[in-house]
C-alpha cells in the first residue's frame, strides 16, 4: 500500500463512519473533504472502489465506498 499505513487506517475509519451516517451514497467529494486531502492513493491500492454514476439531472457523480473485502479495512470494520 502506498499511503502510510496511519494514513490508511484513518481513512478506513472515517469513510466507514461516513457510511454508517449517510443518509444515501457517499461521494468521492464528500470523503476528499473530510480526508483533508486527496484519495487517489487508496483507490489505486483498492481500499476504497468507486462507481461512476450519472444523476437524473444529467451531472456525473463519482461514488465511493470502502472495499469491505479488503484486509485492512476487514480488520478495521465490524461489517
């Protein structure tokens, strides 16, 4: 894994707090935000995955979600 391992586990832990308070999907927007800083790093290590959407105004949205069957956040989550 390319990011510190600290690192990741801070974005395991905060993206599975995300999802558990979402009220609907969780954007890549929403989880650089409250990361603090961009993400990249871990989509290409598959912790999180993403899923390009197309909303029913036509925008694009990129969601994102943590790879739950990942090592790390397995060990981290209680999913």
């Amino acid at each position: 894994m390319s990011g510190s391992p600290s690192s990741a586990e801070s974005l395991v832990r905060l993206v599975d707090a995300l999802e558990d308070s979402a009220e609907g999907y969780v954007t890549l927007p929403d989880i650089e935000a409250a990361f603090g800083a961009p993400v990249s790093q871990f989509i290409d290590d598959a912790l999180l995955l993403v899923d390009y959407r197309t909303r029913l105004d036509g925008t694009s949205v990129t969601l994102c979600r943590l790879n739950r069957r990942h090592p790390l956040v397995a060990e981290l989550t209680s999913w």
